[in-house]
C-alpha cells in the first residue's frame, strides 16, 4: 500500500525517506503497533504544513519520499533483513532514513545498516523501559531485549526517559555503569540532565530511536505498555531540537498501538516525523 506523508507527492530530490515498518511479531502485552505506519501516514495530511517555531516548510526544503507500506515475512529474521535492505537503500540514495514502526525490535535493522555506514555510531532512545533484558519470553530478539543486542554489537547507548524496569535490568547497568536519564532527573535538574546528554552527543553519529511511551499516558495513550510520569511535548521538544544539532543520521519511531476512537496518538507520532523534519532543514537547508 502506497500512502504518502502528508499526503505530498514524493519529491523528485527528498533528502528524507519515511520507512514504514509493520513488524508485530513479539508484542508481549497490548497488540496492534503493526496498524501504526498506515494510521500515521493517514493522519498524516492533518499536520499544518508550516512549522511555527523555525518558520519554515520541511517538505519544501528538504522534500520528503515515502516507501510503501509492506507485507513482512512472519519469520523475525527474515522480516528484520527487509527492513535492513530499505534502510540501506535510504542511505545509497544519500536520505535521512525515518522508520516507523511497528514494534521496537525494528531498531535492531536500521541500526545494523546505519552500523556499516558509520562505524562510530551511537544510540540515543527515548523509551519509558530499558529494553536490557537478555531475554524475554525464552526470546533473545525482542522488543523487551532490543536494547541489549545492540549494546552487544559495541554500540554506546543512552535511554532518556525510563521509569521502570526489571531486577535484571537494575543488575546490568550496574555492572555495565550504563547511563540513564530518568525522567524524575530532567523534572528536578533540566540543566544537569542536558549537560549529560551533550556529553553523550558530542562525538561520533547518533541514531535516535522514539517509542511512544516515553511520552506521559495524558499525551500518548495509545502505547503498548502505558507507563505514568512520562514526558511532555516542550520537555521532548527541547531534546529533540539538541539532538538534531549534532550529528543525527537517522532515527525511529516505534510502539504506538493506533486507537480508532481516540487518534492523538498517531497524530503527535506524525506531528514527531515533521518536527526533526523542521529541525534538520534549519540546520541544513537542502544539504
């Protein structure tokens, strides 16, 4: 199925691709992420198409290309090397790749393609849980062990956001002195909290994966796994805009589970893609 971001024509010259990722194999709790890329998209031509804090049109600038929305395989490993593929095909064509998934294990096959391209490649997420199991419902690959796989393929990695997580969990990063910026850390130090993502940021490339339950329920409810005391839109905001000052080379954005009755959720998941959109095209222009 073939349905475009904002409903635009695909630009001739987009620099940004968006990669619909329908992958819901391992969901362990509330199902239904697989239905997100089709609502995002969907929802999608409801955005204003000028952004009103940099005062500019990211479709106009940097144009955007929309991939169709896929039929996956069933098997994990098969499914996850047709998302890797597309990614790679983004990164030939010199786009900044957006996928949008989907589960969160979808992160492991951008992040391997993304891995060859830039070896000193780091992972920023933002996710309410730390996804450090080594395994999950006698699973290795996962959306509860995602992160874990990519911190074995010698990847830093930094979770902002997490307000649970398992006794295992608790025990790895300890032993790994693994950073975290909770949220409890930006609601009683912003500045502190800002300071240590820079240092993370500051050297080598940086893919940044989004699952929607980093946001508080208030905001986005329509999540797999809801977890209270999350983020606001302006505390997301200001990490977004950071982040894309330094050198971001592609993100994610996961677990939203689309309600047909209730479509905030799908909205702001939209409303993300053209705000790092916005934010990218102010820093480069038409790079």
């Amino acid at each position: 199925m073939k349905l475009n971001f904002l409903g635009l024509p695909d630009h001739p010259e987009a620099k940004v691709a968006l990669i619909p990722a329908p992958f819901e194999i391992t969901t362990s709790w509330q199902k239904g992420t697989k239905e997100a890329p089709i609502e995002i998209l969907k929802i999608s031509p409801n955005l204003e198409f000028f952004d009103e804090e940099n005062f500019l049109e990211p479709q106009e600038i940097l144009g955007f290309f929309t991939y169709p929305v896929p039929e996956l395989p069933f098997e994990i490993d098969k499914a996850l090397e047709f998302i890797y593929e597309k990614i790679k095909e983004a990164l030939n064509k010199k786009q900044f790749p957006i996928l949008i998934g989907g589960e969160h294990t979808v992160s492991l096959a951008s992040v391997k393609a993304l891995k060859e391209v830039f070896p000193n490649l780091k992972v920023l997420y933002l996710d309410a849980h730390l996804d450090l199991r080594d395994q999950y419902l006698e699973s290795k690959v996962c959306h509860a062990t995602v992160m874990r796989r990519i911190y074995e393929m010698n990847i830093p990695i930094l979770n902002i956001g997490a307000r649970t997580l398992c006794k295992e969990e608790y025990e790895f990063l300890k032993k790994e002195n693994l950073p975290v910026i909770k949220v409890r850390d930006i609601r009683e130090n912003m500045e502190k909290s800002i300071k240590k993502l820079e240092e993370f940021l500051k050297e080598g490339n940086i893919y940044l994966s989004i699952d929607m339950d980093v946001f508080d329920p208030s905001l986005a409810s329509g999540v797999g796994t809801p977890e209270p005391g999350g983020m606001d839109w302006y505390e997301f905001l200001q990490i977004l805009k950071l982040v894309a000052k330094y050198n971001l080379v592609g993100m994610d954005l996961v677990e939203i589970k689309p309600d047909l009755c209730n479509s905030v959720t799908q909205y702001v998941g939209a409303k993300i893609i053209f705000k790092i959109a916005s934010y990218l095209a102010e820093k480069y222009g038409k790079f």
